[in-house]
C-alpha cells in the first residue's frame, strides 16, 4: 500500500457503533468492548464481531460457540468507562455492573441499549482479528435509547 496515512484516514471515517461482547465457558467469563459488530443477514438472523487474536474472551466464545452483543448508547459513558478500567487481581469484569443472566448463562449488560444473542455458526481469522458469524437466536430493548457511533481519525488503530 503506497499512500498508508491516506488510506487510514480514509478507514477512520468509516462509522461503526459500539458494543460489549460478553462471553462464558464452564466458570469463566468475560467481556470485551468491540466496534466491529454489523448485521450480515436477514433469513437466518445473523450478526459478524470481529475480536483481536490477543483477546481471552475470543477463546471463550469459540469454546461455548456462544456470545451477547450488548448495544452502547450514546448516554452510556459510565458503561463505556467502566470497560476501560484495568482489572484488580482476582476482581470480575462484571463487578460493580447490573447484569441478568441470558441464554447458557452469559451476561447481559442491563443498562445496555439493546442485547442480542447468538450461537457460533462460523469463524475465519483475517490478520489480527478472528472475524465470527452469528445467528441470532434472541434479542430485546433494555434500557432503549440511541445507539453510540463514532469515526476514527485513523483506521489503522482503535
């Protein structure tokens, strides 16, 4: 790629929302905010989440074949925040959050927007990202509101 920065501005401007990926396997759990969330079909339902290689919640999702995206909205900052925080040792992602219990018992983010559930149908990895499809199989309006969005001024980091 002979013009790189160009390009990457260019990225930037593509919108995407943002989300919380939440996963579990056996007793582990955890979640993982994500920009790269799209819908990918209307018969069956699906959606695609693309998650950096580096990221523990991926192995989960690929053990349980199983994960919630929980929709941000554009008044969920303290959410959003929250998902910044560097962990204490031995303290759970979840700790100080409300959250029910969805589909084999992963969380769900009750001050979330929306929630969608999903079962694994398939997994490619791309680069540094594994990209996973899918299908929906439950959904529901939590706390209701607009959904975030942003661009980025470079499309090469997050």
């Amino acid at each position: 790629m002979k013009n790189k920065k160009e390009v990457g501005k260019a990225l930037g401007r593509v919108p995407s929302g943002l989300f919380v990926i939440t996963a579990r396997h056996q007793d582990r759990e955890d979640a993982v905010l994500a920009s790269w969330v799209n819908q990918c079909s209307f018969d069956p339902p699906a959606l695609t989440i693309a998650l950096a290689l580096a990221r523990p919640a991926r192995m989960l999702v690929e053990a349980s074949q199983a994960f919630i995206v929980n929709v941000l909205g554009t008044k969920s900052n303290d959410l959003m925040k929250h998902f910044f925080k560097t962990l204490a040792p031995g303290a759970s992602i979840f700790d100080g959050l409300k959250v029910a219990k969805g589909f084999h018992d992963i969380r769900i983010l009750r001050d979330a927007v929306a929630c969608v559930e999903c079962e694994l149908r398939d997994q490619t990895t791309f680069g540094d990202h594994v990209l996973y499809i899918g299908e929906i199989v439950s959904g529901k309006i939590l706390k209701g509101g607009d959904p975030y969005f942003h661009v980025r001024d470079n499309g090469f980091n997050y």
